[in-house]
C-alpha cells in the first residue's frame, strides 16, 4: 500500500466525525466519505503532495454542498438548519 492509501486511511474516523457533523445524518454522512474517498482514490495522481487532510476535507465539503444543492428536501446541512447553537 502507497503512503497516500495509508494517509487516506488513516483519516478515515475523522472524515466520518466531519461528515456527521456537516450532515446530522449517519447515513448521508456514511454515503459521503465513501463518495470522498472514491474521489480522492481516483485522484491520486492529480495530488501533487501537501497535506492529505486538508484535501480530503475540502472534497467532503464540496460534496456536501453539491447534495444539499441538488435534492435539499431529503437532508440539511448545518449551515441551512434551523436549530441555532446555544453559543451563538
């Protein structure tokens, strides 16, 4: 296995954990970091070094827009809900 797939690999639970986050949905975020994870697979050649992480959080993160943009009545992601953090 390439240091890459390893990397790739090793980022696994936290993809999951971001997903889940983006998401609020197990499913949905499961269905993402598999999509981003083929995707990132699939590229490997187009990835010219740097910090594998940033990377693949920047695939999920298009990918989760890109759903919520094309069927936004099956989920929401946090920044379209309307629950509001106790924080802010």
């Amino acid at each position: 296995m390439t240091a890459f797939r390893q990397s790739v690999e090793a980022m696994i639970p936290a993809l999951r954990r971001y997903a889940r986050a983006l998401a609020r949905d197990a499913d949905v975020a499961d269905d993402l970091v598999q999509d981003t994870l083929v995707r990132a697979l699939r590229s490997e050649r187009l990835f010219l070094g740097g910090d594998v992480r940033s990377w693949l959080y920047t695939i999920l993160t298009n990918l989760t827009k890109r759903k919520a943009a094309i069927s936004p009545a099956r989920w929401r992601p946090w920044w379209r809900s309307s629950a509001r953090c106790c924080c802010w």
